[in-house]
C-alpha cells in the first residue's frame, strides 16, 4: 500500500520501519528532521509536511504525543487533510481523549476522509518486534482495508466498536495497568517494612490471583530501584487525564484512577516525569520512609 506515516518518535520510528519492511512504501513526516531522516535511510520518502506525506497515499498513519498534536496535524495548516484526496483512510495510532477522536472523525468524514482510531499497547520493545495490541474504534469496512498493516504492526487488532472506541479500551487498559502498578506499590511497602524481602514476597505471590502481566514486569523494577524508561510517568499521566476526561462527561465516577492521577502529577512535580511508570512506588516509599529496592 502507499502510505503516509506522521509522528516518528520511540514508537513511530519502529512501526515505520516494520511497514517498509513489508514492502509497503511510505512517505513521513515528522517536525524533527532528524527523525525523518533516518526513516528516509531506510528506504522512506521524505515529506515536507502533513499534506505533502497524504497526497497521493491510500492510508495515513499518525502516530503523535496527544489530542493538541493530532488536531494540529490532521487539521491544521499544512494538515493531513489538506493534502488527503477524498477516499483516503486516516488511521490515528496516538493514544488521546475518545472525544478528540470523534471530532477529529467527523472533520474528517465531511472531506470524505475516512477515519480509525487505532491507539496500541507494548511500548517500544513491541513496536519494534511488530508485536503491538492494536484497539480500533470504526467502521468494519475500513477497519478490513486497513488489517494488512495491522498485520504487520501487531500481534493483535481488534475492533471494539466506532470511532472513539479504540481509545476508549485504551484508557481502561491504561487504567488497570496504573492502579496495578500503584497497588503492587503498596503490598510490597508494607512487607518490606515488616523486614520481608520483597523479592522473596514476589515470589510467592505471582502465581497466585495477584499474579499479573503488570507485577512480573514491574515488581522486578522495584525491587532493583531500576526505572529506566519503558514508558514514561508524564505519557501515563496525559491517558489518566483523558480518562478522567471522558469519564467526566459521562458522570462516571472513576475514584482510584484520580487518586493515581494524583501520584502522577506529584511525581512529575518532583522532576520524576521522565521515569518509567514504575515510579508510581517511589511515592509510596517516600510516605512510608521505606524502600522497595533490597540492599545488594
Ligand atoms: P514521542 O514523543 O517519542 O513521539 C512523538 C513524535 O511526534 C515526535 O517525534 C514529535 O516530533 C512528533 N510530532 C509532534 N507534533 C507533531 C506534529 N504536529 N507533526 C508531526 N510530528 C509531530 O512519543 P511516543 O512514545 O512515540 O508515543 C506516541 C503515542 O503512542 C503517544 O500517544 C503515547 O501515549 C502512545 N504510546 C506510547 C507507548 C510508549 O511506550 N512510548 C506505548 C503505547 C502507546
């Protein structure tokens, strides 16, 4: 397929280069030069802009920080939309607020664009191996067209309902992951502060109902006080704020996921924004004077 892909930061640059691999042939963008460059090496073309990397593709990918860059990617001057020629699907793979999805859905349908939003999980390593869970919110139609590169990107693609949806399941994924991480904070606090070795307590825990994708990756983190970006606490942040967002406008109440929201704000304001979210313990250890990490 002929394919516009904007955005070429930690996740978009290894998806880019997943689909020129596959033999898909790509025009970027990126407003980092250098980004783009290095996509162009491997055998992209270079755009000058949004609109210059939709003219004349089937698809456009955006792969952006949040809503603002979306907006201003797609919509604004020298846009994705004002290069797209009706027909064109645009496959935002940002994770940003369901409501931004849909406006920007609707701007895009009365161009006779059509729109998925498609946000993933994984972080970097999955991006890389083309093993990304990719959740999309449209129609079935355009959701089958685009499948190929799913194919490529992911391990999974799954259609969750219409334009929103995609990120809708994401912020409940990142929703449990937060709260996951927040709680594992806690349990592994309170028993290093009763004088057990925290490894010793993951231990026995992590086959058990606690057992979690989220505690065998991250408990280890703590425990060796390691947190090396993975995925940034100011990222983390950004979705519970979107969540909380939606949530809001549809009068849901979402308590634990403002608490963590919280944290995560603290620790942003304590310069820990560009840690991995596995920092979320930090804020606990500090309340409790007590850390996680074992002494070597
Ligand atoms: P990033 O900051 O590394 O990359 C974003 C890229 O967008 C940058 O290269 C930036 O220069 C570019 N950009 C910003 N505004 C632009 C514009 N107007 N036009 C063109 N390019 C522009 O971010 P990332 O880690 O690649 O994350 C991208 C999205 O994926 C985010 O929504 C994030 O929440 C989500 N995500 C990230 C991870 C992760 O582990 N990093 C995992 C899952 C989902």
């Amino acid at each position: 397929m002929k394919v516009g892909f904007v955005g070429l930061g930690i996740m978009g640059k290894p998806m880019a280069k997943n689909l020129l691999k596959a033999g898909h042939e790509l025009t970027v963008f990126d407003i980092v030069a250098e980004a783009v460059g290095e996509v162009s090496a491997a055998g992209a073309t270079a755009a000058a802009s949004a609109a210059d990397a939709a003219a004349g593709s089937e698809v456009v990918i955006t792969m952006l920080p949040d809503g603002p860059e979306v907006e201003a990617a797609l919509l604004g001057a020298a846009g994705v939309l004002e290069g797209a020629a009706p027909g064109t699907i645009v496959v935002d793979m940002s994770s940003i607020s369901p409501i931004v999805a849909q406006r920007v859905g609707r701007a895009c349908a009365a161009q006779g664009v059509q729109f998925l939003d498609a946000p993933v999980s994984g972080g970097e390593p999955k991006a890389i191996d083309g093993t990304l869970a990719i959740m999309v919110g449209g129609s079935q139609a355009v959701f089958e067209k685009v499948a190929p590169l799913f194919e490529v990107l992911g391990s999974s693609h799954t259609l969750t309902g219409p334009v929103g949806a995609g990120n809708v399941t994401k912020l409940a994924n990142q929703i449990m992951v937060a709260c996951n991480i927040a709680a594992m904070g806690e349990a592994l606090v309170l028993a290093t502060k009763a004088g057990l070795d925290p490894e010793v307590v993951f231990n026995a825990v992590k086959g058990g109902l606690a057992g979690s994708t989220v505690l065998n990756a991250k408990a280890p983190m703590a425990i060796a006080g390691n947190f090396k970006p993975g995925f940034r606490i100011r990222l983390h942040q950004k979705d519970l704020r979107n969540a909380l967002l939606a949530a809001e406008s549809m009068k849901v109440s979402l308590p634990l996921t403002s608490t963590v929201q919280q944290i995560l704000m603290a620790l942003m304001n304590e310069g820990r924004g560009d840690l991995d979210h596995s920092a979320i313990v930090t804020f606990i250890e500090d309340m409790a004077s007590c850390q996680i990490k074992k002494a070597v």
